[in-house]
C-alpha cells in the first residue's frame, strides 16, 4: 500500500485494470467449512497433519507389537499347559 493516500486506489474496482492480469478476477480465500474442511486440510499437507499422519503410524506400529508379543505369550503358555498335561498323563499310567 502507497504511503501517500492520494497514490492508494480509491475503490478495490480499480485496483484490478493496472495489474499484470487484468483479465482474471481477485478471489479471497475462504476457510472451508462441512465436509470440505478435511478434504483441504488433506490437500495441503502441514506440519500438523504429517505430524498427525505420522503418530497414527507410530500407534499402528506399537499396536502391532503388542499384538504380536502377546500371541506370542499365548502360544507359549499353551505350549507350556500342553507339556504339564502330558507329564501328568505319563505319571498316572506309570504309577
């Protein structure tokens, strides 16, 4: 903006003729609202939705391990019942 007001445009009608593209209309931007502000928070990626992207794959990961970690102990323990019943078996018939 010109520090003189007698160099400022009058009216923002007048603003867009002495422009480099006078043909194309000034559009503001307006925030999205409803179902389109997701899709334009997607569509721009910030430094808070990769942030947010990459702490629902850390919590996928860590979810994973759990999974997997507690099958394994499962596994183990079933192992484990399934020795102690035999063993058992075989002290029965033998005495």
């Amino acid at each position: 903006m010109a520090r003189d007001p007698n160099e400022r445009y009058r009216t923002a009608r007048r603003w867009p003729t002495t422009r480099a593209l006078p043909d194309r209309p000034i559009v503001a931007w307006r925030t999205p609202t409803g179902g389109a502000a997701p899709a334009a928070i997607l569509a721009a990626p910030s430094t808070c939705s990769v942030a947010g992207a990459a702490a629902l794959v850390l919590v996928a990961v860590v979810v994973l391990a759990a999974f997997l970690e507690t099958d394994r102990g499962r596994r183990f323990a079933e192992q484990k019942e399934g020795e102690a019943v035999e063993a058992l078996a075989a002290r029965r018939r033998a005495g």
